[in-house]
C-alpha cells in the first residue's frame, strides 16, 4: 500500500498496454453510445466547445461517437433549448470557461460556485482578452448592463459604440466586444443563446436558476478536489502532478502499464477492468469499426498518455504554421479497435454540400472510407 498524506492507495493495477487501451475506450462511452447529452455531461464533466467549422465544430465531433442518434447542434439545443429560448428554470447546463483557462467548455450546473474564485481573480488581473476592466471598458460596462437590463439578451452588434479595442493577438476588435467578453470571463454576463454561433449575452439571473446562483463559493481545497476529480472524469486515464493526487486520494486506483508513466484511474471505473479481464468478456470486435475522432477528444488530449499508451504521437494542427504541419489543418484521428492507425483531414464544402479528404494516411489493412461516408452523412453533406 501507497500512503499520500494520510490517505492510503490501494494496490496499483497492473495490466498489459492493450488492456488498458480496452479499458480507455471503454470508460469513455466509445464502446456504447448513450441516450442523452445529460448522460455524457454527467460521466465526463464537461465537454469542450471551439467555433471552428472545418468538418463539424469540435463539441458535435466529441458527441457523435457518444450519444445515439446525435444531430449536428445538439450540444446547443441541449444548453439553450430547441428555439435558443430555454426559459431560466428550464436551463441544466451552460457555457463557460475551465478555472484559469480561456478553454470553453459545457458545463453542468454544480459546476458554477467552483468557477466564481477564477472569475474573481480574473477581475485583479491584468489582460487585453479576459482580465481587468479598463477604464474605457468600464464606462461602457456600465451602459451594457443597463441596456441589457432593459433590451434582454444582447451580442457586441448590438451595442452602439464604433470605438475599437487595442491591437490583440488575434487582431483588433470592438471595444463592444471585448468589454462584453471580459464581463463574461467574470461571471457578470452568461450565454443566453446563440445565433448562427454568435453569442447573445444577458445577466446571470435570466440564465442560471437563482438557487445556482446563490450557492457559496467553495473553499479553495474544494475547488481543488473538483478540478482534480474533474480531470479524471473527462479523461478517465490518467497521469496527476503531485498537487493534484492528494485532493484525490481517496477516490483513485493506480494502473501500471508496461512503458507508460504512472496512471491513475477512478475506483468506481475499475469495474471496467474486471468485466474486461473475464474468460466470457467479449473481446472486441477485429476489425471493428473505424472511429474518426476530434482532434480534442478525451482519448488523445493529453499528448504524452496518446504517444505513451497508444502510439500514436498527436498534435492539433490547427494553430501550426502550414510549411510545420505534420498531418493537416483539421487532421482527424482514425481509432480502429486498440489502435490508432492513422488520420484522415476532411473538409466541409457546405455550398457544394461535399466533404472533400484533403489529405489521409491509414495503415496498411485498414479501410476509413465507411467513417469517411458516415461524416459525411452527419454532416449532410455527399462524399
């Protein structure tokens, strides 16, 4: 037995590579899609929201090998309702940042009071996108939230101000805009609702139920469990800093993998490993069927676990120069059985409503063009 602090670990679990990629799989609902979005919000925590429309935004691509019958959109109708008009009540989930991160993400409700010491620190801070208010930007805070008092939801479009904001790294934008998009990072403004992925803003008690809103906020050593226990949830694998494994001590089970870091999973998960390890488990299914997976999915976040356990080393491309890239501009992952076995970077012409494979490389004996053709169908589009 490990102690950490005063907190005993039990055991470590000692299973081969291709057992623990059984396992990763499995525990992240790839094997058998779910009903609802509730239901993967619920085992993952979160799930990460990114506007770039390649092939499919990043939260539609996460969800549709998760939850059965999932639609382009869903995530959205599940946080604002069908109409972009959920009423206060009606409301389960909402859009915010990580703690300390400028990552998007959906979140449960029980979320919210271990967000608030992020949004107030982000308040004393210096910084052009999501940091204190400048003396500009608090004069038309001001007159924001009034307007928004009195007109309901508005988008930066709809303020009346053509005054523009300082040189950024991703350019320069309205003051409008990055005013609301610091009130937003503070927790002072929510996401009512969106239009074509432009985002209507209103106060938070028109968006989140009041009994959310009047919880306390969390003691710091809270907050800290909850972010720990949260990274296990959405990735269900893992490996923890020495800050994060005494917050979770008494909820984790060590795995040992030939040739990995040290893995952490949760106890309730290991149910998952003895069902797998039975003689009467089924083995899965060679060749099953390939998987194109987002490029920010929970099985290859984290980049040391995807090049350690699988193989496979991975990098988003997205913000890499061209002449740098490696695989493509929205390369995606091709998950075939316990191995990833290469990418394929797809297209979307919505005009042409064609996707187009700008580039693919597969390993020999695997075909992708059944994955290809079922994206495209997501999408609808032709392939």
């Amino acid at each position: 037995m490990l102690f950490v602090g005063a907190r005993m670990l039990p055991a470590p679990l000692k299973v081969s590579p291709e057992m623990a990629r059984r396992f990763h799989r499995r525990a992240l609902l790839l094997d058998s899609p779910v009903p609802a979005i509730a239901a993967v919000l619920a085992h993952h925590g979160y799930i990460q929201i990114d506007p770039i429309n390649v092939c499919g935004r990043m939260h539609d691509l996460i969800l549709r090998n998760r939850v059965a019958g999932y639609r382009e959109g869903d995530l959205m109708r599940h946080l604002h309702g069908d109409a972009q008009c959920l009423t206060v009540e009606q409301r389960t989930a909402f859009e915010h940042h990580l703690p300390d991160t400028n990552v998007l993400v959906a979140f449960r409700l029980d979320a919210w009071p271990h967000l608030l010491a992020a949004m107030h620190r982000r308040t004393r801070r210096p910084g052009a996108w999501s940091g204190k208010l400048t003396a500009r930007e608090h004069e038309l805070a001001r007159h924001i939230l009034a307007e928004m008092a009195e007109r309901g939801p508005l988008s930066s479009e709809d303020i009346a101000d053509d005054r523009r904001s300082r040189q950024m790294v991703w350019g320069s934008f309205s003051l409008a805009k990055t005013t609301l998009q610091k009130l937003f990072f503070h927790g002072r403004v929510l996401i009512a609702r969106r239009e074509n992925n432009r985002r209507l803003y209103d106060l938070p008690e028109r968006v989140l139920p009041a009994r959310v809103l009047a919880m306390s906020e969390p003691g710091r050593g809270d907050t800290a469990r909850w972010l720990a226990t949260l990274k296990l949830r959405q990735r269900r694998l893992v490996t923890l800093k020495r800050t994060e494994l005494p917050w979770v001590a008494d909820l984790v089970q060590p795995v040992v993998v030939p040739g990995c870091p040290p893995f952490f999973c949760l106890r309730e998960d290991v149910a998952i490993f003895d069902r797998l390890s039975t003689r009467d488990a089924p083995p899965l299914a060679e060749p099953s069927p390939p998987l194109l997976l987002a490029p920010l999915d929970p099985l290859i976040y984290d980049r040391r676990v995807t090049q350690q356990l699988w193989g496979f080393d991975y990098t988003w491309e997205v913000y890499t120069p061209p002449a740098k890239r490696q695989r493509g501009y929205y390369a995606l992952p091709v998950l075939a059985g316990t191995e990833i076995v290469g990418h394929v970077d797809p297209k979307a012409d919505r005009e042409r409503r064609r996707l187009t494979v700008v580039s693919r490389r597969i390993r020999r004996g695997h075909v992708v063009a059944g994955a290809i053709a079922e994206l495209a169908g997501f999408l609808g589009l032709r392939r």
